[in-house]
C-alpha cells in the first residue's frame, strides 16, 4: 500500500513541478541553444544507513524506508529529465552511499579526477567510479598519494568566474589544492568548513547560472565569508536562513533557470525569483537521512 501511496504521490508531484520546469525553460527561450545537461545517477537499490560518518547517519540509522527512498529518486531523475540526459552507475551490494553520485569525482570538460574518500566506509567505491570514468571515455588523472577529495561534494565551479571552490576541514584536505588547479587548469579558491552537519560544500553553497549564488554563511568561517562575499556581490548573493539551510536547500541542481531541490521556504523561492529563476520542489527527505539531497544524488557530466 505504501508503494502505491508513492507512486500516486510521484504521479501529482510531476504534475505540479513539469510545467514550473518548462515555464523556466519558456523564460530564457530566446537565449541561444546550450548543450543538453547531463548527470550521472545511481539507484538506491541497496541505500541504507548502517554506519555514521555525519550527523545525520547517526540519527538515520536504520530508519531508511527502502521502497520509498526508491520512489524519491526516480521522481528526482524524472524531473531531470525532462530538462537533461541521465545516464546511470549500476548500483552494487555493500556499498550504500553509491547513489551519491556527487562524490564519485570531479569532472571538467573531457578531466575526469576520482575522488579520494576519507572514510573506509565508502572507499570501496574508488575503484569502481574510476573504471566507470574509464570505460565513459574521460581522461582521468589521479590525485597525489595522501590528501583526500570528495569530487564534486567538496569542489564547484563557478559559472563565470574562472573559480574552483573547494570546501576542506571536514572531508575534503585543503593540502590538495594545488594539485587540483594544475589538473584542471583553473584557480582553486579554498573554503573552510566549520560545521560537521554541513561536510561537504554542496550542502551549504551552490554557484548558479549567470555568477549567482545561494549559500548558508554559517557552515564557513569568518575568512571564508569574506572571501566569498569579495567575490560575489551581494545583489547575486542569496543567503538562505536555518530552516532552508536544514532541509538541504543548498544542495541544488541547476538546470537552467530551474532549480531543483527537496524544499524551498516562502523567502527562498522569492529571492530565487527576484534574480530570475525557478524553485522545483521535489521530495528526498529519506536521502536526509544519510546527509543528502538533490546536488548529492548528481554528477554533473559534459553536455551533448
């Protein structure tokens, strides 16, 4: 009975969110053609919570409604693609924290880093994202011996600046900077993490189109928000509150002029609205449970 609960919700859900994103798309219909996004995924075929290595796995385990984690992804990945092409990492037994697909690596162009993981728990995922690298045709370089990198978690690029932020201090060593910049051919701009709730940038700062970006100043320190606010100006800036920072509002996936996370507040899809984008509002709070929301469930690869 859940299940179909879920598959009916899944159903009315589309249909309220589809024509925000194609309102969004209607919006900027005139902008000339950028290539179709695309995303790699993986299916919680077998997510659970049964070790902690965040906060929120110590309040998760074993509270992970499996069917209806199942059902939150596949609306998310029908909701992306509607605006995107999805392609899929195959889910493997063991591995739980596999459908974060964020964390497998850092991709630029035809650049493809594998991360670093630093806990145990999710090293057994190294190797198997590198051979999917590999096999995808990226030109993969590895990391130096020693520093972790949570991929895509910990590093974002800008979307005008010549900048990639990278959150340290929680997962992410800020020792492996400079060798990022020289693998990727871009300035590396460090931000500290202070919060172990936010550990990995993409829950707490999201760059969007056109050099904007939404941010929750608390998980950085003072250095850190200095440095952001030096590089952005306020007018771009949207600064998102507790409550939008808790239920995971940073951790967004841009497509376009649509945003795609699990909840917006009142406050947060207006001030999205005022620089010219949209709020889709997608359930995920069973991917809560282990510390992630939309952004995590993500890659982002090179359009087509």
């Amino acid at each position: 009975m859940n299940t179909l609960l879920e598959v009916r919700e899944s159903r009315d859900h589309l249909a309220r969110t589809v024509p925000g994103i194609a309102r969004a798309a209607d919006a900027h219909a005139s902008r000339p053609r950028r290539a179709r996004a695309r995303f790699l995924m993986c299916a919680p075929a077998h997510f659970t919570v049964d070790y902690a290595i965040n906060p929120w796995m110590e309040a998760g385990a074993g509270r992970v409604d499996a069917a209806r984690a199942m059902s939150q992804w596949t609306l998310l990945r029908e909701v992306i693609g509607r605006h995107a092409d999805v392609e899929c990492l195959a889910p493997v037994p063991g591995l739980p924290d596999l459908p974060f697909t964020a964390n497998a690596g850092l991709v630029h162009g035809s650049i493809a880093v594998p991360s670093r993981f630093r806990h145990r728990e999710r090293r057994g995922e190294e190797a198997l994202n590198a051979r999917w690298f590999v096999q995808a045709g990226f030109d993969v370089r590895a990391l130096p011996e020693g520093p972790c990198v949570e991929g895509a978690g910990d590093a974002l690029f800008d979307d005008v600046l010549d900048v990639l932020w990278m959150g340290h201090g929680v997962r992410s060593d800020v020792a492996a900077a400079p060798a990022l910049a020289a693998i990727v051919g871009v300035e590396v701009r460090p931000l500290r993490l202070v919060d172990p709730r936010f550990y990995h940038l993409d829950t707490c700062f999201c760059p969007l189109p056109g050099g904007a970006l939404l941010w929750y100043p608390p998980a950085f320190d003072a250095a850190s928000r200095r440095w952001v606010e030096a590089s952005i100006d306020a007018s771009r800036r949207i600064a998102v509150d507790a409550g939008d920072a808790f239920a995971f509002a940073c951790n967004a996936i841009c497509l376009g002029s649509a945003i795609v996370l699990h909840r917006a507040s009142g406050q947060l899809k207006q001030g999205l609205d005022d620089l010219g984008f949209t709020a889709i509002e997608t359930p995920l709070d069973e991917f809560h449970k282990s510390g992630g929301s939309a952004k995590c469930l993500t890659l982002a690869l090179p359009g087509t």
